[in-house]
C-alpha cells in the first residue's frame, strides 16, 4: 500500500482589489444607487461624474455664495445621484482612469462651495476638512499601490464615503452648524485617518501583501 504524503502549507496570496472603487471611496448610498440604477442608465461612468461636476460649476458661476439653500439642495442632489449612479454602470476600460480626479475635484469643490454659502469664516474649516479627506486619499492610493491592501473597514464606514459627507456639509449649512460642523469632522476623521494609518505602516509592518494559507495535500503513488 502506498504511503500519504504530508499536507504541504501552499501560501495563498488574496486578490488584489480592483483599484478604481477603491479610489471612488464611495459610501453606502452610492453604492446602492449604482446597484439600482447602474445597469440601467448605461452611461460611461466619467461622462455621468462630469454632468454632476457641470451643475455644480453652474450654481457656483450664476448664484456663487448668494444661492438659495433650495437650490444649493438640489445641486447636491443631483451630484449625488449622477456620481453614485456612476458606480455601477457597465465599466469601460480606456477611460476609467478618469474617474477617481473627476471624484475628487466634485466633492472637493463642493465642500468648499458649501463653505462659500455659510460665509468667509467657513473656509478655514473647509480646508481643515479637505486637508484630512485628502490624506485618506492618498493613503488609499499607496497602501494599495504598495501592500496590495486597503485601510481598516471600520475607518472607511466612519468617513462615510463622498456621498455622506456631501449630505452631513449640506444638513450642517441648513441647520447652521457651520464652521463648526467642518471643524468637528476635520478633528474626529483626521485623528481616524492618521491613527489607523500609523498603525497600518508600522504596527503592522511594510507587508507588501498579506499571506494566508490553505492545507493541500499530494497523494503517493
């Protein structure tokens, strides 16, 4: 009778993921609607970010800081519904590139944008948000680029993704909670961010990519 060889440890290296949601950072909400409408509007997911950006650049030159909260609503609105429908449209491959800075130039004008309408003392808060936000931007680029591995779930649900912060800027405008507001969330995400970042480089060690293991066994002859 042949004799079993013994189970071999084979390393297992987890798939890479795929590096464009991960730029996008959308939250809960965009994801729901590119999973409802996505399939459905078929548009390329650059050209339906560029309608969101176009309305925003509009209010911005015709109302400026003078636009009603009504309509500043519906602005972000309808960004949040272009940019969270192009979540889940059908990719293409050439020109997806484009849409992590599309994403990032809408909901960064935007925050400033809803900075102009509270007033001048806003902007210091606007840009101590955008300086925190823009850390977990390039955290998640080089993480990614450089261990092949994404920041801690719980730190991603806290910063809510674009959509949720873009709704939070708005309810804070309308309930004048601002620059305050702004200040509170550069302050609460910036600690999450730098913290869980630290601990990520370093606690955990410069691990390119993760290893796991699976038992497998070679049968003797």
């Amino acid at each position: 009778m042949s004799a079993q060889a013994p189970a071999l440890r084979v390393a297992v290296v987890p798939a890479r993921p795929d590096p464009i949601p991960v730029y996008r950072d959308d939250g809960p909400l965009a994801l729901a609607l590119g999973r409802a409408l996505g399939p459905v509007v078929k548009l390329p997911a650059p050209l339906l970010i560029v309608l969101g950006l176009l309305a925003l650049v509009a209010a911005i030159v015709i109302g400026g800081p003078d636009t009603s909260l009504g309509v500043a609503g519906a602005v972000i609105a309808w960004v949040v519904l272009t940019l969270g429908i192009a979540s889940g449209t059908p990719p293409r491959p050439r020109i997806r590139w484009a849409e992590p800075p599309l994403m990032r130039a809408t909901e960064y004008t935007a925050l400033i944008w809803i900075a102009a309408l509270e007033g001048p003392d806003a902007y210091p808060a606007a840009f101590a948000l955008l300086a925190a936000l823009t850390f977990r931007h390039y955290d998640l680029v080089y993480r990614l680029r450089h261990r092949g591995v994404v920041p801690a779930r719980w730190v991603s649900r806290l910063s809510g993704g674009w959509d949720l912060r873009l709704i939070v800027a708005f309810v804070l405008l309308a309930a004048g909670a601002l620059p305050a507001g702004y200040f509170v969330a550069a302050g609460v995400l910036g600690v999450a961010f730098v913290g869980e970042a630290v601990y990520g480089w370093l606690a955990v060690g410069r691990v390119q990519r993760p290893l796991e293991y699976e038992d497998e066994e070679d049968e003797g002859q």
